[in-house]
C-alpha cells in the first residue's frame, strides 16, 4: 500500500509536470508567434518604405527625363538659330563680295 502510495504520489507529480511543460510549451509557443508577428509587421514597414522611396525616386527620374528632353530641344533651337544666322551672314558675305567685284570691274 505504501507503494501504490509513492506510486500515485509519483503520478501526481509527473502529471503536474506535464501540465507545466505544457503550459510553457504554450507560452514559448505564443511568445514566438507574437515575435514573428511583430517582425513581420517590421519588415512590411520597411518594403513600404522602399517602394515608397522607388515611386519617389520613379517621379524624379521622369521630371529630370522632361527638364533634360525641354533643355535639349531649346539646345537644339538655338542651334538652328545660330545656323540660320551664320546662313544669312554667308549670304550677306556672298553679296558683299558680288558687289565689291561689280564695283571693281565697273572702275
């Protein structure tokens, strides 16, 4: 009988045992959950800053693409400008010399 006592007490504090084994096991186990859980909200955090810093950078991008592309065609603008200047002083060249060998011959 003194046996079957030791022998429940035994049971008794291998159940007990048990149940706080698996009690931890359950805290462990909704720590990490809780933990996983803020990381993952951490790192969504962090992608929607990146994406946020992407579409950003996408704006900047595409105005410097316009400034460059409005720069490039007054460039090309002025060019034709000075071209069509530098046609007209020939010309002008062209006619000066005309005139001056008209008046030579004329003397």
């Amino acid at each position: 009988e003194e046996r079957r006592a030791e022998q429940g007490e035994w049971e008794e504090e291998r159940q007990s045992w048990n149940e706080a084994t698996t009690q931890l096991v359950g805290l462990v186990e909704e720590c990490e959950k809780e933990h996983l859980e803020a990381e993952t909200m951490r790192l969504e955090s962090v992608i929607y800053e990146i994406e946020k810093e992407r579409q950003e950078e996408k704006k900047l991008r595409f105005k410097q693409m316009q400034t460059e592309k409005k720069a490039r065609i007054r460039l090309e603008v002025r060019i034709n400008d000075l071209k069509a200047q530098n046609e007209e002083a020939r010309e002008q060249g062209r006619e000066e010399e005309k005139r001056e060998r008209e008046l030579t011959k004329q003397r």
